[in-house]
C-alpha cells in the first residue's frame, strides 16, 4: 500500500456498514447504476431458506447483495467488484457486479474474471515462510541476516528477526519510491531489485512498534527464494496454489499471456472512464498477485479446513492463535495475519490496495465461513466499500458481531483529556524530504461536552466511548480504541481497530504539532509575503507621486537585498511544492529526471540559508543606521520569520540530502 493509500484505508475501516446501507437506499429515481453479471456460483445443497430470513445460504447472500452492490457501485463511481463467499468447504457463490472493461461493457465474471488483490498477496508469502519453518530452513527467531546475501544496517543493538517482519515491527520506516511502476523496462526482479534499493531507514527498535512494511514482507519473500532455492512466483505456484486448486493465479509481472483475457481493468474511477496500466510490484511478494474470484474462494476455503498439503494443522494453528498482543484487549497481530475479532467470532484476514484495486479477506474460524471482496476502482469510496461489504456480512448473518456498547465511565472526562491531542502513525517516514507527510498527515483527537473522545480521520468523524480504563468503544460500530502509557506515566501510543495489529498513533512532539506550527508558520509566511508584495507597490507609489527613495548606501542595499532574500525563502517552497507534484501526479516508476529534480530542489536550501544571512545582515544595518523604530522592529521580524521556515522545513525532512524514499 501507498501512504496515501494507507490514510483512505484508515477512513474505510472506521465507515463501517453505514456505506452498503447508504447506497441501499438510492432514490430510484437516481441514475441507474452499472448492470450487475450475473451470479456465478459453484453447485451447493438445495436452498431451503424461508423467504427474507437472515439465513447464510446461497440465495440470501445472493439476495443481499443484488440490494446493495450495483448502486453502491453507481453512487461509489466504481467500474467493477467481485464478491466470493464460501462455507463449509465449497463456495457458496462468486458474483461479479459492474465491468471488467467499460469501454466493452465486458461484465465482471463472478467466477473467472481476474482482479488485483493487493496486499492480500503477503498472506502467501507468510504462509511460504512457515513452510520453510517446518522444513528446518528458517527459525522465527534468528536475525534474519542470516538468510540474506547482502546486510540489513545494524541498529538499536539487536536483530531483526523473522517474528519481526510477520508481525510489521522490523521498526523500518515506510518507503514509496517504485512502490509500484507501470514500465516493464523498469521492472527488476526481487533479488535486483532489493539488492540495488537501499533498506529503509530503522526508526523503531525491533519488536515493539508495529509499522506496516511492504519492504519486511519483500524481505522475507526473498529468504523463501534463497532457502528454496526457486524463484519466489514458480514457488507459490508449486507449494501453495496447486494444493489449494488455485488455477487461476499468479505473483508473475507482467502478467502472463494466458491471464490477459480474464483480467480485469483497474481504473480510477467510472466517471474518468480510462482503462489504466498493469501495476507492477518490485517488491512482488507484498502485493504483485492477481487471482479469480474461484481461486480466493478456494483459498479461504484451504485456510479454514488447515489444508494438510499446505501446513501441518499445528503450523496453521500456530499462525492464526500466536498473538503478538501489545494492546489488549485490542486486535493485534497474529503470525502474518490481522486478528478481526467481531463480538465473539474469531476472524483473520488481510486488506489489500494497489493504486486501483482495493480488497479485503475474512475468514471467521470456526465458523467455516469466509467472504473476499475486491474492487476495480477507487472512485469516491473504493477504499470504504469493500470493508462496508465484509462488516455488514458479519453483522447479517453472525449476531455474535454485535456486542452492547455498554455505560460510559466516570473517568470519561478525566482520561478523555489525557488522550486529546495531536498524532502521528507509526507507518512513517522520519529520515528524508518524505518526513513532511508525518506532519501533513497528523490527526487529531479531541473530546466533546459528555466526555467522549471525536476522532476525525479525513473529514469522517467518529465518537468513542470509554467503556473499560482507557478502552473506548466507537459508538455506531464494534471497534475499539486504547491508549497505552510508559512506566513514567506518559501517553506513549494510541491505536484502534481493526488497525491496531499494524499502525499505532504516536503523540506529535510539541515542536511539530499542527496547533502550534501552523498558526507560527502561517505568521511568518504572511510577515514575509506581506514586505515582498509591498516592495514593488512602494515603489509605484513613489513613482505616482514623484516622491524620492529616503535610503542611500548600505541601509538601500540592505533594504533591496532582504527582500531578494524573502523571494528565495518562496523560491524554496515553491521547488518543493512542484516536487510533491511530479511525485504524486505517477509514483509509477521515477526516474533519472526525477532524481534530477530532487537533486536541484534539495540543492535549493542554500537559498534559504542565504536569505537568513541577509536579513541578519539588515537587522544590523538598520540598527546601526538610526532609522525609525517600526523599521527596527520589523527588521528582527524578518529573520525570525525566516527561522520559523528554516526549523520546519528542519524538523520535516526538507534539509535532508538522503534520497532514499
């Protein structure tokens, strides 16, 4: 996942049903919404179900979803979604709803048509490296070091292990650079590729800091590659898709030739309409997989009953009930897989997002049941849809799900306004010009007059209740929120469901919180905006009125060179901001142009560091030159202004020379 990607998954996971609902409800006389395919499923036991009742059979489901899916699609403006649900060993059915190519009003086959899965690909990888565990060939335990030919840097005295990287905590900071490309020019395979690209920085000691890390999961990928001693795609093939029956899947890119028929189109949204490139993954093992809706089926359908030819029924159990719990009684993570515990069902699963594709994978064990949903498009809500869908499953079907919300605490109030403030996801970067997304991505938890907690993630607010010490339950829905202290008693992190095995809220330190900075910064912007747009307006209005410059000398040299010195303060800013825009307009495949560019805008600091020698320089030629008292005050205005600039950019990665992102 993208970090962009990332924020709209956060979003989604707290939209809950109110989503599918929503969308239920369109007004007929709306637009009328894409054509559903029609539903393919596989041969179940006759449907015996009483018309309307709840009941998990074919029928029903299908029912269900024919209310919700093809509006939900027209009002989303999403091209395409798929469907599959299984229990008890068979799929129960497999729909498809929209197009898999609009231009061609191809509809989405519910069986056999081919959407991206995402991050749903490192389940796989997990389940490779515990063959490897059973096999002798890889100890959870060891650094992992030992498995590579080249060197994860050493860092906070210890090793990073297997454990670390199946449970996000290797402590790496995120990396997006080439996360995924469009040309396969400039595609290289897995071990090119992690050889050539430098490891992330490490920001967190190993075990204790859950980051999500596409870069841990390429790792292990790799050490499954190196003990194997097969290439990572031809592997899953032979060791995990051929036992599950999974004909119509692959990790390959590009995509192999007898594939392209059945493949979906990704898209951005149905209005835009433009059919968009075959996404590439470099690091292939954390989401370069595409698969049918048969063959997910048929791969939840191999993780409830512990496919023996896959994992010893031990393994699978150790995989799904090895809880690494830093936050009970929260979800956490389990080896590989994200415990989404509803009420009293027990579920694993995974998420997963390209740039156009967005997923999500439940299989609640013991039940025998499992639901995959995927769309083809990202539309308004292509990252909310797809969890509306699994929760509102869960919640028609499983009455476990839903669990009384309960009376909220004295201590509301009190331990509400200890948990008030400003935070950072864990899923960060801290060592490079990329460290400004920490701060421009900074949420804000606040608390209203009965004494719950208002977290708003992307103009969604939502309302928390405590209902145990420091847990609080989110009010429509059934996750839950947590805040842990240190020993000193000071907040040291805050995280919710169903995020929570993988992304902890860390509190901004003071010197980059939004509430402060912003307001300084914006003072300091207007202060310098303000002397350099009335530079050249005084100046006309000399001229209009024949009035004569007042300074000679050095106090006019210094009075025209401080205001050259603000204009390369905005020179500055305005070479990153177009920056940040070649960057977000294609993150697929940045080049030597854009290295260029990064080159030429890091060089650019030396501006700003001239600026602030300059209107030092005129602080004291001012001073020293008697002038009036506001123009004395408004010279140490200036470089103060011109500090705050220099200590954000600073504190946000806009000094650094490292161009490893």
């Amino acid at each position: 996942m993208s970090l962009k990607t990332q924020l709209k998954w956060l979003a989604g996971a707290l939209a809950g049903f109110s989503c599918a609902t929503a969308a239920a409800q369109v007004d007929p006389a709306d637009p009328v919404p894409l054509d559903p395919a029609p539903a393919q499923t596989a041969e179940v036991a006759p449907d015996t179900a009483d018309p309307g009742e709840a009941r998990l059979t074919r029928s029903d489901v299908d029912a269900w979803l024919d209310g919700i899916m093809p509006y939900a699609l027209a009002e989303g403006d999403i091209v395409g979604a798929q469907v599959t649900v299984v229990r008890d060993g068979e799929i129960l059915t497999s729909r498809g709803f929209g197009y898999s190519d609009l231009a061609e009003r191809e509809p989405v086959d519910g069986f056999q048509t081919m959407f991206r899965p995402g991050s749903i690909s490192k389940l796989f990888t997990w389940i490779a490296v515990m063959q490897q565990v059973e096999a002798g060939q890889v100890d959870l335990d060891a650094d992992v070091n030992t498995y590579l030919d080249f060197e994860i840097p050493e860092a906070f005295g210890e090793p990073i292990t297997m454990r670390n990287l199946m449970t996000h905590t290797p402590g790496f900071e995120e990396r997006f650079r080439n996360l995924i490309i469009s040309d396969p020019e400039l595609a290289l395979p897995l071990e090119d590729f992690l050889k050539q690209t430098p490891p992330p920085a490490r920001i967190f000691p190993p075990g204790e800091t859950p980051a999500y890390s596409n870069y841990g999961t390429a790792l292990a990928g790799y050490i499954v590659q190196r003990v194997s001693g097969q290439l990572f795609e031809a592997y899953v093939e032979d060791r995990i898709f051929e036992p599950m029956g999974m004909q119509r899947a692959t990790f390959r890119q590009p995509l192999p030739e007898r594939f392209e028929a059945d493949m979906s189109n990704g898209y951005r949204s149905a209005s835009d309409g433009e059919p968009q490139y075959y996404e590439l993954v470099p690091m292939s093992p954390a989401g370069s997989m595409a698969a049918s809706g048969e063959a997910m089926g048929r791969f939840m359908i191999g993780l409830l009953e512990r496919n023996p030819d896959v994992l010893a029924p031990q393994t699978w159990e150790q995989m799904y009930e090895t809880i690494y719990q830093l936050t009970p009684p929260l979800n956490a993570m389990a080896l590989g897989f994200w415990e989404l515990d509803k009420g009293n069902l027990r579920i694993r699963g995974h998420g997963g997002d390209t740039s156009f594709f967005h997923s999500d994978l439940n299989v609640l064990l013991d039940e025998g049941v499992g639901i995959y949903v995927v769309v083809n498009s990202s539309g308004e809500v292509g990252g909310t849809l797809r969890f509306s869908v699994t929760a509102g499953f869960a919640e028609r079907y499983f009455s476990d799900t839903v669990v009384p919300l309960g009376p909220r605490l004295d201590t509301a109030h009190e331990h509400g306004q200890q948990i008030v403030g400003a935070y950072e996801s864990s899923r960060t970067v801290a060592t490079n010009f990329a460290a400004i997304l920490r701060f421009l991505g900074q949420e804000t938890i606040s608390m209203n007059e009965d004494g719950d907690l208002v977290y708003s993630l992307l103009g969604q607010p939502t309302v928390w209740r405590e209902v145990e010490p420091y847990v609080w339950r989110h009010v429509d829905g059934y996750e839950r929120l947590a805040a842990v202290f240190d020993e000193d008693g000071a907040l040291d992190y805050v995280t919710f469901e169903p995020v929570s095995p993988i992304i902890h809220l860390i509190p901004a330190p003071w010197y980059r919180a939004g509430s402060l900075v912003m307001p300084l910064l914006g003072a300091a912007l207007a202060a310098l905006l303000a002397t350099l747009v009335l530079w050249p307006v005084r100046a006309v209005v000399r001229w209009r009125y024949g009035s004569r410059f007042r300074l000679a000398g050095r106090p006019a040299m210094s009075y025209r060179l401080v205001r050259v010195g603000i204009a390369l303060v905005f020179v500055f800013l305005g070479a990153w901001a177009l920056l940040f825009q070649t960057l977000f307009s294609d993150l697929s495949g940045l080049g030597g142009g854009f290295d260029t560019q990064l080159f030429v805008t890091m060089a650019s600091q030396l501006l700003l560091y001239a600026a602030f020698a300059l209107a030092l320089w005129n602080t004291l030629v001012v001073w020293q030159g008697g002038q009036s008292w506001f123009a004395r005050l408004w010279s140490v205005v200036l470089p103060l202004a011109i500090l705050v600039v220099i200590l954000f950019a600073a504190t946000n990665g806009l000094l650094s020379w490292a161009t490893n992102f």
